[in-house]
C-alpha cells in the first residue's frame, strides 16, 4: 500500500476496483463516503470473533435504513461551502451496493 493510498476497508478496495475503468476515473479513496462506509467495516471487524473481515454482501444488513448525505466544505466565505453535493460514480454504486439511501 502506498504511503498516499488512504486507509480504506479491503472490501471498499476490492468493490472500487472491480467496477469497469470508465466508472473509476478520477476515483482516489479519499471521499467521504468510502471514508464513512470504511470506518463502519472496521468497527464490524473489530467485531467478529473468527478474525476474517467483513464482506460487502455480509454489511449490507448493518446498513439497513442508512441514508447519507455529502456537503461541500469549502474555505471561509466561500460561496460553495455548505451546499450539497453528489457522491462520485463509485461511492454512488457503493452506496447503492449497501442499500444505503443518499439525501441532498
């Protein structure tokens, strides 16, 4: 793993990197919502007793009724700081593969 390459789930990894290039381009982990659906696959790793991680297919259950949603943040006065924005092609179909809803 590169020193640059954020910390995302395995799983999160493996999902991004089976989607056809074309979806992934401009894609690099650092968005919030593969940071935010990481976060949740490792407190469910940190969870199991058998030590192996957690499958995409296997979370889908823990985010049942989850609904997110993205702002801009943006530097002081700048107009666009706070307004709403829409996840990038693969955390949308990350989101979609998890059943979790996005509101904006």
């Amino acid at each position: 793993m590169g020193a640059d390459r954020p910390n995302l789930h395995p799983a999160v990894w493996a999902f991004a990197e089976s989607l056809l290039a074309e979806q992934r381009r401009g894609f690099d982990g650092k968005c919030a919502e593969a940071t935010l659906i990481s976060d949740q696959l490792w407190r469910l790793d940190a969870e199991r007793n058998d030590g192996r991680p957690v499958t995409l297919a296997g979370a889908v259950r823990h985010f049942e009724g989850a609904v997110m949603a993205s702002r801009m943040v943006r530097p002081p006065g700048d107009p666009d700081h706070g307004k709403p924005v829409r996840p990038c092609s693969v955390c949308s179909a990350l989101l979609e593969a998890l059943g979790v809803g996005f509101v904006g």
